[in-house]
C-alpha cells in the first residue's frame, strides 16, 4: 500500500493526486519492457507495478507518462538506448510510493 500524505479523514472522495517515487529506474531490475502499450497501475502484494511510456530529460532524469498523469524518477546508468518513448514497466516496493491529495 502506497503512503498517503493527506488527512485519513479526507481519503474518500475525488482527489488529485501528487506522486513520489523513492526508487529510481534500474533498467533490467526494477524496470523492465511492458507487455503491452496500456497504462497500468496495479498492487501485486509489497509491490506497485506501473507502466506507461518513458520520456527521458537532459539531466538524467525521465517521467512515466501512464494516460494523464506522469510519475517522475531519477536514472541509474546505464541506460539502453532508443528508450524514449517506449512502454515499460517499473515495480517498485509500495513503501517507496507516497501520494499527496489535493481535495478536487
């Protein structure tokens, strides 16, 4: 389960959502190529596994675009190259994951 940073009063209703992620993208460990190009997010026990596509930026960095929202990570080299662009998957542990609600 990912943290939530909001007051546990307010959990229920329509928010949106801020993310961060405190595992970055180890590709071949964490991050792998997704089965499929269809945004995922989905809870397989201690794990958050999300998929999207990748775009990465000039300073090492990249975001997970999955439909509307965008996830971003920092990059442990190497990285293959033609990633840009491309659908992955990325399982970090659901301890790592911390939302922050904004009441909508």
């Amino acid at each position: 389960m990912a943290l939530w940073h909001g007051d546990p009063r307010e959990a229920d209703g329509r928010h949106l959502i801020e993310w961060t992620v405190d595992e970055d993208i180890h590709w071949g460990q964490n991050t792998r190529a997704a089965p499929s190009d269809e945004p995922e997010l989905r809870q397989e026990g201690d794990r958050v596994i999300m998929s999207g596509s990748l775009h990465l930026t000039a300073d090492a960095t990249a975001y997970l675009q999955m439909g509307h929202w965008s996830v971003l990570f920092d990059l442990v080299p190497p990285v293959p190259s033609g990633l840009e662009g491309s659908w992955v998957q990325i399982s970090v542990e659901s301890q790592s994951v911390s939302l922050h609600p904004y009441q909508t």
